[in-house]
C-alpha cells in the first residue's frame, strides 16, 4: 500500500475503506461550515465534474457514520505493518475530514474541545494509507506507519499493558506489544538476539542456541519441515498442530 492512484474506494461498499491519491493532498483544503467539516477543491483550475463527485461521496461519508449525541465516534489507530492496536482516541466530521485530507491521522480533543494531529508536538506523526469503518459505523480505525513511538510515555503503542500480567503481579513491560502470534514470536527472538551482545551467564536457550548457530538452525528447519508433512498422513492433529508450531517458531 505504497501509493494510491486513485480514488475509487470512496463508493464505500459494504466493507467500507477510503484509498487516498498519493501527491494530491495539497489540492484539498478543510473549511467550516456550520460546524460541520468537508472537503472543497481548491485547484487552480475549474472544479471538474469528477471532484465535485469525490466532494460529494467524501460528504455522503460522514453523513453516513453514527456519530454519538455529542458528534464523536471511537478512533482507533492501527500499524498498517504490524498490525499493532498504537492508540485510542475519538473522532468527530471534522477530524476525520482532516485525515482524509491530509493523511495524517487526527482526534478531537474532548478536553480542549479542539481537533488535534497525533504528532503536532513530538512530530511522531501516523501517516495514514487507509481508514475503515465498522459494521454499525460507530468507531473508526485508521490504518497507517507511525513515525515513531505513539504512546506519550515513549512506548511504541498505548496497548503494552496486559492485564493477566498484572493479575499475575508482573511488572508492566513497556516494550510488551499486543501483536499478532508470528509478530510476538518475531519480538520474542528479538529480544534473544539482542541479548547476544550481553555477558552470558549458565547454558543458552535453545532460542539461542539456533541464532548462534547457522548450520543447527537451518538441519532444525529441514528437520521440522520434513517432519510436517509426514505428520499430514502418519500421526494424529495433535502431533500434527505441534509440529506445525515449532516448524513456525
């Protein structure tokens, strides 16, 4: 999702998610109007039938979520890489106009009554490629790269507390993520590598053992590959799950 050429997706089908023109962004300017935010095309030249459309689906758009009493729906911003949930905070017509607009992922402040760009002030901006809406089109996820951590105390998403660790009293782990099984697994063999580099103390993990080791790492693929696909006609799911997840690991 490098670029977008056009802007098609705007027809909002029943999956509904908005493509962007990469390179035009600066053709469009977000005014008031009543309180209400929306796209006018300030091009140079003539308005063309085809913006005044794109105007006119962008406006269909906001008419169309459920907004709360107060105009706001949750905004949820999501790495369109990882998958990582980065952060939570809500949307008004005006805040997600300005996104479409300016591709940068944007709130509405309820304390300062005010709209606000993730970024503004530590420049960690999320630039985003894609937006989505619910089924009921009450909440919003915006997906995009963030520029560098999202969270304000410095971490790389707001979600790195997990709640059986804290029922377990383990200490919040600010780098934890709430990522999906092969990123975790990604992490975790991160971390064990990055741990390398550390005074070594008693016998190395077996996580370990396979990074330090090329020809062990590559005779244990071979082996557990091998080993999948006897499982496929030979032995019973359970065996055949495990394998699988250490052939993944």
């Amino acid at each position: 999702m490098a670029a977008f050429h056009c802007i098609q997706a705007l027809g909002f089908p029943s999956r509904t998610h908005v493509f962007f023109p990469i390179g035009d962004q600066n053709r469009y300017n977000i005014i008031n109007k009543k309180q209400r935010g929306f796209l006018v095309f300030a091009s140079a030249d003539k308005k063309s039938d085809k913006e005044l459309y794109l105007k006119s689906k962008v406006e269909t758009l906001l008419d169309s979520v459920k907004w709360d009493d107060k105009g706001l729906a949750v905004g949820i911003a999501q790495n369109i890489d990882t998958g990582a949930v980065l952060m939570q905070g809500f949307v008004n017509s005006d805040a997600l106009a300005t996104t479409i607009s300016s591709q940068k992922a944007t709130f509405y402040s309820r304390s300062r009554s005010a709209l606000w760009t993730k970024g503004e002030t530590s420049k960690n901006f999320i630039k985003v490629h894609d937006i989505y809406l619910d089924c009921d089109r009450d909440s919003i996820i915006y997906l995009g790269k963030p520029d560098g951590p999202t969270c304000h105390t410095g971490s790389e998403t707001c979600y790195y507390t997990s709640v059986p660790d804290l029922l377990e009293n383990k200490q919040v782990d600010g780098n934890k993520l709430a990522l999906t099984t092969l990123y975790s697994l990604e992490t975790i063999i991160s971390q064990r590598k990055a741990e390398l580099a550390l005074p070594q103390t008693g016998k190395p993990s077996w996580t370990k053992r396979l990074l330090l080791d090329h020809d062990l790492l590559c005779s244990k693929i071979r082996y557990l590959a091998l080993f999948e696909l006897i499982c496929k006609s030979s032995y019973p799911p359970s065996l055949e799950k495990a394998s699988y997840r250490s052939l993944n690991y």
